[in-house]
C-alpha cells in the first residue's frame, strides 16, 4: 500500500505546473456575443494568451465570459468601455473550462 502512495506522489510530482496555471492576455479587447455556445460573451485580446489550460480555444477567441451573475456582468461592462475607448486590458482566466471544454472561463479585467 505504501508503494501506491509514492508512485501517486510522484505522478502528482511530474505533472507540469502549467497545466494547472490561468491564462492571461493583455492587448486592446474585442468582444462577441453569441448564443452558440450558450449564453455567453467570446473574448479576445490583441496580444497572445499565456498559458492555455482549456483546448486550442474557438477560432481564435481566448476567454468565454457567461452571462449568469451580476459580477459578470460587470466584466462584461468593463470590457465594452476598453473596446470603445480603444484602451489595452489584461484578461486572466479561471484557469478552468467550466463553460466549455475548448476555452478558459474568464475571472478578472485589469484596466
């Protein structure tokens, strides 16, 4: 039993700390909003993401931001500001497909 213990220690061990970090974008915002894959706003940044815990993402978007609570729609407002105003954001991720399994749910806008 304690061999089973070392060997998932060591599995936990190799796994690469990036697999489990948030991405993060920065750049001038561009927003869309879709009822394709749910209801939910698909955003992207100018810059490129770091870090991608989700799939190859959905041609091209970074984040998916859902429409479900008033903290969202505060991003929501927050990044439609930035994109009118022309204004570069860092995006961060959840670090978690939660909403999709190919694109990161989006937790934070730094403007």
């Amino acid at each position: 039993m304690k061999w089973m213990k070392q060997i998932l220690a060591l599995c936990v061990l190799t796994v690469p700390a990036a697999a489990f970090a948030a991405g993060s974008a920065s750049g001038t915002v561009t927003v869309e909003i879709t009822a394709t894959y749910g209801d939910v706003v698909l955003v992207k940044t100018s810059g490129a993401k770091s870090s991608n815990p989700c799939g190859t993402g959905l041609g091209g978007w970074y984040f998916l931001l859902p429409k479900t609570s008033a903290f969202y729609d505060d991003l929501f407002t927050l990044l439609v500001q930035a994109h009118t105003a022309g204004a570069s954001v860092t995006v961060t991720g959840t670090g978690t497909c939660s909403i999709n399994s190919d694109i990161e749910t989006i937790a934070a806008v730094n403007w």
